[in-house]
C-alpha cells in the first residue's frame, strides 16, 4: 500500500512538473517544421506558454515581434480601451494575400451584393478568431501565442494552403483592461510548488474580478448595442470585412470539460437560417476528430444558445457569418482539482489551441460551401426585403433629439442605412419631427438585422434562455415609433452623423428656462450646480413666450448670483452647447400657470453621491451605474466599498446608491440606517429592495409565487424551475408624468426592462404608484403566464420617507448594460429631486 502511494505521489509531482514547465512540443503538432527565424513566444516574453498567464502588455509585445518577422502578418492598432490598452488586429495570411489584401476584401464584399452566382473556387474565406472576451477566462488569450506562431512558423504544403485559401483577423484579446487584471491576480498568487486545492486564493479573486472590462461591463453582450470601445473597433472591422466564420473562446466551470457549438437547436433565433446551424454541426466535426486525437471530453448540442445576438457567437449568425462558441473548463489559475483530474492551464490553452487550427482546417475544406452561404444569406434577404420596398421605420422623439441620435448612432456602426425625414409627420398617434427623427428604408442590405433590432417578439419555440430574450431598440430608447411608413418621408441620407450642439437662445437679465426632456439635461444641471448656481425646478407646467413648459423645467434667475449677468449667460451658452440643450431666455415672471416666483419652484442642491460596490455588490449593475454617471453625464462619483462604510464619514454624502445586493453586514446596515434617518437618501435596485425591506428602511408587500410541479420528472425539473425566470424581457408601465421620478418623459406610458421575480404590490393609494405595470404588460420577450399575471398592475417602484431621509427602492435595472437610455432619467431624477419625491 505504502508503494502504491509512494507511486501515485511521484506521479502527480511529475505531472506538476512537466505543466510547470511546459515547452512547445506540448502544444504544436510535430510533424511540421518551425521557422527558426520567428520568435518563439518564450523568447520575447520570456516565459513558457502556460507557465505564467500572459499580461497584456506582453501579449502586445509578441504580437508585434511577430508582425516584424513574419511577411505572412501584418499588424493595427485599432484604438484603445478605457485603460489606454491597444486593441489589437492581426491580418494573417500568405505574403501574396496581404499584397494585395484591400483587393480580396473588396471583392469578398462585392460577392454578397452580388445578385448573380460567383465563381468561388479561388476565393480565400476569411476568418475572424478571437479570444477571451472574459478576461479572467485567460486560456484564449493565452493560446493565441501559439496559434499565432504557428500561423507564422509552420513549414510546408498544409499551411502553404492554409494562408493561400485563408484570410485570417487575428484578435487576440478581446478584453485587454479584462485580461491584464486577472493575470495579476492568478500571477501574484502563484507558489513555485503549485497547489490544485481549489481553497487556494489564486482560485479566487477579489471583487470584481478580472471577468469585466475597466467599467466592469460583460463584453460579450455588447455585440449589438456596442456601447464600449472594445465592441466598437470590434464591430467595425466585422463590417468592414463580413467574415465567413467568427470564432469566441471562452471558459466555464473547473468541474466541466470543453463545449462547442451548436447549442441547443430549440434555443437558436427563427431569424437564424436553419442552413447556419448545419454548417456549425459540420465545423463542429472537424472539432471532435481534433479534441479526440489529443484525447480531451468534450459536448455540443447540451447547453448554451443561439438566441440574443448580442453575444460573440450570435452576432455573426444574424450577419451572414456562422458564429462558434467554445467553452474550455477553466483551471482559475495554474492547476486545480476536477472531477476530471488535475485540471492544469496548459491543458485548457492546448484544448484552445487545438480547436482554433481545426476551426481553420474546417475554414479551408469547406470553403466554398461557407462563401456561397454567405452571398445567398444576402442575397435571400435582398429578396425579402423587396416585398417591403417602399416601406420604412421610423423612429424619434419630438424633445429628445439626442437619445434619438444615440440609436441612429448604434445603426449607423452596424452599416444600416438612415435617413433624416423629409417633413415633420405624424404616425400611430405620434409626431416625427425633422431634426429629433430618423428614419430607416425596410429595402437594404441588412434588413435582417434591421428586423432583429426592431422587432417585438412574445412567442417562443423553448421557454429557456442563456441571456435575454428581447432587446427591442426603440422599447429600450423609449422612442416613438412606427414600423411601415412611406419612404416617401425619406430625406437626406444620413453619411456623416452629428449629434447637435445646444445653445442659449439669447442673453437675459431675468432668467432662463430649460425643459427637462433632453438625455444630457442631467449633465448640463450638474455643472450648472456645481458651479454654485443657484437653481429650481418646476413642478407644474405653465406656458411663457408662447412655449409650454413641463413638469421638470430648470429655471435659472440672473439676480443674486455668483456670476454677473454677462458671465452667467457666457457659461450657459459652453454649458447648453456641450450638453447639446437648448435653454431660452425670459424677461419676465409672469406666465400663463405657475408664474416664475411661485413655491412650485423648488431649489435643487448638488448632489454628493456614492455609490456602494465590493463584495456583496453586482459588479455589472455597479459597473453600468458608474458608467452612466461618469461617462455619459460628467457627475462624480465616490465609489464607497462595502468593507469601507464603517469607517467613512457618510456626512459627506446626501444619496447613496445601493445597486443590486446579496449581503452586507449588520454595523454597515446599521449605519446606513442612521444616515437615511437624518436626512440621506438611498436608491437600491433589484435584490436590494428586498434588503431595505428586510431591514425596515422601506415597508412593503411581495407578491410570492409558488407553482406546483405535479406532473414534472427528475429529468425536466431544471427546464421546470429555468421556465418560471424572467430573464430579461420588457414591459409596459403607465406612469404619473407630474411626479418628479418622472420628470423628463412626455408619454403617460413608459417600456421598462424586467429580469427579476421581484414582485411588488401597489399602494392602496394611487399617488404613491408613479410607475405600474399596465394590466397587459408584456411588449417583448419570454414570461411564463403565472409571472404575467403577477406582474400585472404590480410596481417596479417604492418610494418612501425613513426619518428625515428617503428611501427610493426599483426592482429592476434602469441603466441595463448601457443601452437602455430609456429609463437612465429615472436615476437621474432620483438623484437631483430627491427631496420632491
């Protein structure tokens, strides 16, 4: 017995050592010859792949080294990341490609506007590989050292047919800011004898982890709305190129083995050709004989999806690319226990590695069937889309010509044609103005991406969702709009999209007057204040000079100012222009409604805010929270740790933003509690209501619901649970426009984004429900009918006095993943007119 330990024991330090130090021969094939003259990635970052995990900086320096020795790459720097990180693009392919690359990629554009066959025979397909989107899921990033090298080392026929028949887009990290962090963390954690046991801290990185980018956003939801600079590049060279096939390598669970698509046929987009998911399965083959000749486990077909195509390997599917998702078991480190055995990071990169070349393996023998695909899915859609010929969407808001910008902004990157309307007119009961309106042709190119966009899905072939099941942009923007117009109200086509500058209409020496319905009015408040300006807001609606003003309307006296008159209009006029508002100038108090002196005025007072994060916090809901408030709306911030209350001087502060919770301790709560009580205000999102509710800062009533599986085997009971989530559709809510949560919006009804069971009854009394669910709610997306019914007429609001403070409790997210410009205003509203709610 003594021996087989003594056996078992040298074993496992034998296998320790060898993936300690692991040399190429691990990795590469060996029957192929290596080009002396390449750097080898040890020789230029000065370590073993997998025996450290690769910063960012040195996966750069690499990249270019490369660049520099091999006439088969070239190398761009497409921008950076909120870090100032470049965002790298390789072109990989044979010395004559690249000669003459702008030439390929013209014609592979022309082939899918081509309406006649093409000859494809000699074609190169062009595949766009990519890596660790998730940057605490480093074996991508890792692997593309090899995977390059190889590309610029390898001798002979095969890869001389590669690169002949292939152009490769080359992106190494998707997530730099994402990448550099984690490695840090696994780096600095590191033991020379490395330890498997999953307690180790290297397995568990600290708050928020490496998995985000700098603002703590999922990048690889963000190939639709592209609202990072990361997607932006990204999307950009997509368009530009139109590859064939788009690779995302990612990692999941240690306990898991290596997944590839397909995912589960019943969970893939309709508007996803049938022909897409084929092809996948016929890729995915090549996969298998790769993974079973290395001896690795692998599944496709039993988990993930093909259904929002805002994630990496959806996107492509709706572009008339084919997107293929890989899933490696992370070893969260260097090496840890699975109940597969040792799970070391050299074996999760060679898995990578191996299924990237077979990718291109794939690339190159199904070449022309993957290029003819492409051309007939444009072709297809030309053919659809000329049912609609002159017809179009057209979507806008009469004053808010910015958050109209912001979604022609979006289809604009995504190549989608746009218009400004002829004339102002009017559709479904609503006003499209010229100037706050766009509109977009049904007759164009990407019209099923169009369609993917705009539509309003309710019904669905599988009731479970990897992510969301409804993105609608105009639901989200909350723009009116109307979906078969004439194109008869086509004006100009939009080449060169500007968001318009704002203005003082002219100088005043008795004050001035801004609607609060604009998105970026909360930016041009906040310097106004932060100026020591004194301001108020409206509470009523009055008419003056011919206009009608509305609830929330910024008025600005001249008298009894810091700024002289001549100086406050010079800084009203920098401000309105940079936050794009228009502010008009009055000469009088008199109106017609509230005159201008009158106790509906309420003075405002800067906000000093803080916003919770660390552990117990959502880093996304953080995240999009600090984004919005930083990037969009020049507002500071303090981000407040949850280690660091009970130390902080709260005092500092008058709101506090909670975003969604799990836990927080008893001092920290009890602290919290004392400050609302004496005069602060919270705001708590999503399982923090549930918190203050627990916690006696609010009191309110949950709807719970409970249904009984009376007829559901051992076998279906997670698809059984997986059906009653919500997992992100959006609903219709009626709202009080004169209540000052409210303040900004010119509908009576609101779309509001849903991706929780939080169930809250209204009030008994109807003031205190300023936002409710309308009694049929649903506008898009997946809800089992017990939820539906639940949700109707419950809120998504709480407002509630505690002490001297206030409480304002919202069961879901308004800032969702950067692209719900719709409902930021009811944040901001929060925030500025805390003390009138």
């Amino acid at each position: 017995m003594k021996k087989l330990l003594l056996v078992c024991f040298v074993m496992f330090a034998l296998t320790l050592t060898s993936q300690n130090t692991p040399d190429l021969s691990y990795y590469l094939p060996q029957n192929v010859a290596y080009n002396k003259n390449i750097p080898t990635p040890e020789s230029v970052v000065g370590h073993q792949v997998g025996e450290w995990h690769i910063t960012h900086d040195k996966l750069v320096q690499y990249m270019y080294a490369l660049a520099d020795a091999s006439d088969r790459i070239t190398i761009e720097n497409r921008g950076k990341t909120f870090e100032a990180r470049p965002l790298l693009l390789l072109t990989i392919s044979s010395p004559k490609n690249l000669a003459n690359i702008e030439t390929i990629r013209t014609k592979h554009i022309e082939a899918t506007n081509s309406d006649t066959s093409v000859d494809n025979s000699k074609n190169p397909i062009v595949v766009y590989q990519g890596y660790s989107i998730h940057g605490n899921e480093p074996s991508g990033s890792n692997a593309a050292l090899l995977v390059a090298y190889y590309l610029a080392a390898a001798e002979g026929n095969e890869i001389d047919n590669l690169l002949d028949n292939t152009v490769i887009l080359f992106d190494p990290s998707y997530n730099p800011d994402g990448l550099q962090r984690f490695a840090y963390w696994v780096n600095t954690n590191k033991s020379i004898n490395l330890n498997p046991d999953p307690n180790d801290r290297e397995y568990s990185e600290v708050w928020p982890g490496g998995r985000t980018n700098h603002y703590w956003f999922d990048m690889n939801r963000d190939w639709l709305p592209v609202q990072l600079p990361e997607s932006r590049v990204r999307i950009k060279t997509f368009h530009k190129w139109l590859p064939n096939i788009l690779t995302d390598h990612h990692e999941m669970g240690t306990y898991s083995t290596f997944f590839f698509q397909p995912g589960i046929p019943s969970r893939t987009h309709p508007l996803t050709p049938k022909l897409n998911q084929e092809l996948t399965a016929k890729i995915g083959n090549y996969h298998a004989k790769a993974l079973d000749k290395i001896g690795s486990l692998y599944f496709t077909e039993e988990s993930y999806d093909d259904f929002y195509y805002g994630k990496g390997s959806t996107f492509p599917d709706i572009n008339g690319s084919i997107g293929i998702l890989f899933e490696q078991a992370s070893s969260r480190g260097h090496i840890q226990e699975s109940d597969n055995g040792i799970l070391t990071f050299p074996f999760t990169i060679r898995n990578q590695f191996t299924t990237s070349l077979s990718t291109l393996e794939a690339a190159v023998e199904m070449r022309e069937d993957i290029l003819t695909y492409q051309q007939n899915f444009y072709k297809n859609a030309r053919s659809e889309s000329a049912k609609d010929k002159g017809k179009a969407i057209v979507f806008g808001d009469e004053k808010d010509a910015a958050k109209t910008f912001h979604l022609a902004e979006i289809l604009n990157r995504h190549n989608i044609r746009i218009h400004e309307i002829d004339n102002d007119f009017k559709a479904n009961g609503k006003t499209f103005k010229r100037g706050y309106s766009f509109i977009v042709p049904k007759n164009q190119k990407n019209s099923r991406l169009i369609n993917a966009m705009f539509e309003k899905r309710t019904s669905f072939r599988d009731s479970l969702f990897y992510d969301i099941s409804a993105w609608t942009f105009p639901l989200a923007f909350n723009l009116d709009y109307a979906n078969n117009v004439a194109t008869s109200n086509l004006g100009n086509e939009v080449k060169d999209l500007k968001l318009k500058d704002g203005a003082v209409t002219s100088k005043s020496n008795y004050a001035y007057l801004m609607e609060w319905h604009e998105y970026y009015s909360p930016k041009f408040l906040n310097e106004v204040l932060s100026k020591g300006t004194r301001v108020k807001v409206a509470l009523k609606q009055f008419s003056i000079n011919g206009i009608d003003y509305d609830y929330g309307t910024i008025l600005i006296p001249v008298q009894n100012q810091k700024l002289k008159a001549d100086e406050l209009h010079s800084f009203l006029q920098k401000v309105a222009k940079e936050s794009h508002v228009t502010v008009n100038s009055v000469s009088t108090g008199l109106t017609q409604g509230i005159d201008l002196g009158s106790r509906n005025f309420k003075t405002l007072e800067k906000p000093e805010i803080a916003l919770i994060v660390g552990s117990g916090i959502s880093s996304y809901d953080a995240g999009e929270i600090w984004h919005l408030l930083d990037t969009r709306y020049d507002v500071t911030v303090t981000k407040l740790d949850t280690k660091s209350i009970r130390r902080a001087n709260l005092d500092r502060y008058n709101t506090i933003i909670i975003p969604n919770l799990s836990r927080l301790g008893d001092a920290e709560t009890k602290k919290l509690k004392e400050w609302t009580k004496n005069g602060g205000t919270i705001i708590g999102y999503r399982n923090t209501v549930k918190w203050l509710e627990k916690q006696e800062f609010i009191k309110a009533k949950f709807e719970k619901i409970d249904i009984p599986a009376k007829t559901i085997t051992f076998e279906d009971v997670s698809s059984f649970k997986g059906a009653q989530r919500i997992g992100g559709a959006i609903f219709e809510t009626k709202i009080d426009r004169s209540h000052p949560i409210n303040f900004g919006y010119k509908n009576d009804r609101l779309p509001m984004f849903r991706n929780t069971t939080i169930f809250m009854k209204a009030d008994s009394l109807s003031y205190n429900n300023p936002i409710q669910y309308a009694k049929s709610p649903l506008l898009s997306g997946y809800i089992s009918k017990p939820n539906l019914d639940v949700l109707s007429g419950s809120v998504p609001l709480k407002i509630q006095k505690s002490g001297n403070g206030k409480v304002v409790a919202f069961t879901d997210n308004t800032n969702f993943r950067a692209f719900w410009y719709g409902t930021n205003k009811l944040l901001m509203n929060a925030i500025f007119f805390r003390d009138e709610l």
